[in-house]
C-alpha cells in the first residue's frame, strides 16, 4: 500500500522541447525542465516506473504521448552525440536511493548540481554532461510510513534495473565504442592509457549509484561488467591480452556504489569473475563499492528485512550462502578488498584548512604548485615501480590520497592486488550514515579515481645521454 503512489516530475511540460530536444528553448517554469542547461553543464533527467518503463511524455493539456515515451532518453543521447562530435566529453550519471526522486529541490539533485558544476571547473577542455537516472524511490511522505516502504522500494529498484535503464546504458556503451574506437578518428590513441601516454579518449564515463540506487545501477552494468571481466579467461595463455579494449569501449570508465543495498548473493557472480581479470600491474579500478559501517540502514535494517523476505525460500547450500542472502556484500568480510580510513597528515590538514570551507582547492589545485592529489599519486606509483619500471604492487599495498585518506589493501583479500574490483570498507569519520554521501572527503576520493584513468603509468623513458 505504501509503495503504490508514482509521480513524474520532468515530464509533463514543454513536451516538444523535450522531443526535440531543443536545448535553447528554456521551461517556464525549471521546476519542471529536462534538460537543465547551464554555463557549466547540462543535467539530463530520464524517470522510470515502478515497471521500469520509461514515462511517457505528457504535453500541456494534459494528454501521454505513448509513442514517445522514450523522449527523454533520445534527448540525452542526442546531447551526448552532439558534444562528443564537437570535441571530448565527460559523461556522469547518478541513479538515485530510497526516498529520492528527481524533484527540483530534492537532496540528492542539490548534491548532483553541485557534483556536476565542480568537476566542470576543474575540466580542461571536456563538455561535463550529467544524467539523472530517477525512479519511484520517495513513495510516500511521512516520518515512520515511509520506513515500511522498503519492501515495496526494493521490488521496484529490481524492475527498473531490468527495464527500460538498460536500453539507456546500452545506448552510452554504443556511443562509447564509436567515438572511443581505435577506428574512429577521434578515438585511434583510446587505448589503455594508463600503460601509455596518449590522454585522448573522446568520451570518459563515471557512473554513480547510492542506496537502491546502487541496485539499479549494479543490476543493470553487471552484464556489462562481467563481460570485461571474463572476456580473456578461457582463451590460451600463450594468446590471451593483456587486457581488452573493453576498459575503454565498455558500459563505463568507472562505477561507484556508495552504501549499495542489495543482497551479496547477486555480487557474488562478479567478484568471482574478478578473480580471473589479473593484468599483473596496477591499472585504475572498474567498479568501486563504498559502504560505511555507520550505515545502520544496510547494517542493521537490511538484513533483517531481507530475513522476513527470505523465510520461505529454499535453504542455502552453504553458510556463507545463507549469509550473503541477508546481507549486503559491503557488510560482509568474505567480499572486502580495502579498507578507507583517515590517513593522518597533519601538514595536509593544515594546508587543506587555508583551502576554504569545501577544502577542495589544495587537492586539484595549488596556486601554480603541484597539487596535492597528484603529489601523493605520483609518490605511490613510483614507490611501486619494478626493476622493469611497470607499477607493481604487493598484497597489503597502502595508497595515501589527497583529503587526509588512506586507503589500505586487505592482505587476505579473496582477489588479487590488481583487481579492477573494489569493495571498500569504511567508516562514519568519512560517510557518517546511510544518506550522507556528499561529504567533501567522498567527492574527492571519487574524483581522484577518476583523475587516475587519464594518468600515465608507462615506465618513464630513460634520458638520452648528450
């Protein structure tokens, strides 16, 4: 009964602006406008329901346009194709938690404006585009009700993951593998550019998926995922590459979860899948999934709710298969790759006080000097150079990164040092609660993941002698 409610917010005005996505005509009322357009970005919204269909556009009077429910869609991809044959592009999308939606003055919009006008800043040369997957996440507006809604939330995630968000991931992976192709003339230096010099990839994509959110997202790129990680695992070794082209042609660039909350047994496939991408030298992570142990939502509530959901369902054939049905993989010790805690630079916390209220000025920037984000880069890839100059790292590695955060290895990790997947543990000095997910010390550390992707981590060419 709580779950029941749906309520599209940006689509039912200015319906031929968005069939045509004319981007110089402005709603009169932005409440209500896809796509928002800035000096800065545009932010696209595409909303499904709780089926995962996507909306269909309804025009001032009040009728749907059935033919057109995918105008939203259209719109975003025609956007992206447009910027991407006019010159680089970064692509984010956000998929939205429970008790979200794509309302104008909802948190989760808030954060992502300003998620997508900070990265524009800092920009040299690339269009910021953003996309806000949204769905039926707040379905109901009172204090206590709306905690009965997970059963109905989580359901509803699971449809839209299996609906109509996939043909919109389908079509960004097919944009990405014309203009990131080595065929194509824009993309013929794409290749994997942290083995290399070339910074040149026409279109970097980050994706970003919280709460139920996570579940939409994961859900949806799994495939995807899955298809990078097992593509050279049955090929001879004497054949097989070292890595695809994949990275750079696939669903993504990078695919963050924060406080993911779906069930481990659904993970499960993936990291098993991890075990057997092993480029032997560092390359920047594929997926990343962050959970706080303050998140007393996935923590606590999750699996208790999943124990009521699970009752009659056939017995596990293992404990560890009993566990991860309850539990989500962020909260289960058997999946954890890393650890994320405060690093404890006291000179960094000084200089990151002069850097303004956000604290995010010394990290990407330094006055002409180099900043810190990249100074704690550089000093971790040469400390793991081998005698050949490629980056090598050992079980147990530590990485400093800028924002006073040190991200630490798990020695007894099931995956190896090199592993592309990441499920980061940590705590609520860094994401205090389930919902607090825009605090300076995660944009960072996702940004820096992000910067890592156009760095070079080629052996350095020895000087010619004079």
């Amino acid at each position: 009964m709580v779950g029941c409610a749906e309520v599209p917010h940006r689509a039912n005005v200015h319906a031929d602006n968005i069939e045509s996505c004319d981007l110089s005509k402005k709603s009169g009322d932005i409440r209500y406008s896809t796509p928002e357009v800035s000096d800065d970005y545009v932010l696209h919204f595409l909303e499904f329901d709780d089926q995962g269909w996507a909306y269909p556009t309804v025009d001032e009077s009040g009728d749907a346009r059935q033919g057109n429910a995918s105008a939203q869609a259209d719109c975003a991809i025609s956007s992206l194709v447009s910027e991407a044959e006019k010159g680089e592009v970064l692509a984010i999308v956000f998929v939205h938690g429970w008790k979200h939606s794509a309302a104008y003055d909802d948190r989760d919009v808030q954060r992502f404006r300003k998620l997508l006008s900070n990265q524009s800043a800092h920009e040299k040369g690339r269009k910021t585009l953003g996309f806000y997957v949204a769905w039926n996440g707040a379905s109901i507006d009172a204090p206590v009700l709306e905690e009965f809604s997970f059963w109905g939330r989580k359901n509803a995630a699971h449809h839209v993951s299996l609906g109509s968000v996939r043909g919109f991931f389908s079509r960004i992976k097919a944009v990405r593998n014309h203009y990131n192709s080595p065929a194509h003339p824009q993309g013929e230096n794409c290749g994997a550019e942290w083995r290399g010099e070339s910074q040149t990839c026409r279109l970097r994509t980050v994706m970003i998926g919280h709460s139920f959110g996570g579940q939409i997202l994961f859900e949806s790129a799994a495939p995807f995922v899955l298809e990078t990680l097992s593509g050279v695992r049955d090929l001879p070794a004497d054949t097989r590459p070292v890595s695809l082209p994949t990275r750079q042609q696939g669903i993504a660039d990078l695919i963050i979860l924060l406080n993911p909350a779906f069930e481990a047994t659904r993970y499960d496939a993936v990291h098993r899948a991890a075990k057997f991408y092993n480029p032997g030298i560092y390359e920047p992570p594929l997926l990343v999934s962050i959970t706080s142990s303050a998140d007393n939502a996935t923590r606590i509530a999750f699996p208790v709710a999943r124990t009521i959901n699970s009752i009659f369902q056939h017995p596990a054939n293992s404990d560890l298969q009993s566990e991860a049905i309850r539990k989500t993989h962020g909260h289960m010790d058997y999946y954890r790759t890393h650890v994320l805690r405060k690093g404890g630079h006291p000179e960094e916390d000084a200089r990151n006080a002069e850097g303004g209220p956000d604290r995010t000025g010394l990290c990407f920037d330094d006055g002409g000097q180099t900043p810190l984000a990249k100074r704690y880069r550089d000093r971790f890839v040469e400390s793991s150079r081998d005698a050949t100059g490629n980056v090598r790292l050992r079980k147990g590695w530590v990485r400093d990164y800028c924002g006073n955060l040190r991200l630490e290895n798990r020695p007894d990790s099931d995956l190896g040092e090199h592993s592309i997947v990441w499920n980061v543990a940590t705590d609520a000095s860094i994401i205090p609660d389930h919902n607090t997910i825009g605090e300076i010390e995660v944009l960072n550390f996702v940004r820096q993941l992000y910067v890592d992707l156009s760095n070079s981590y080629k052996p350095p060419v020895p000087a010619k002698a004079d």
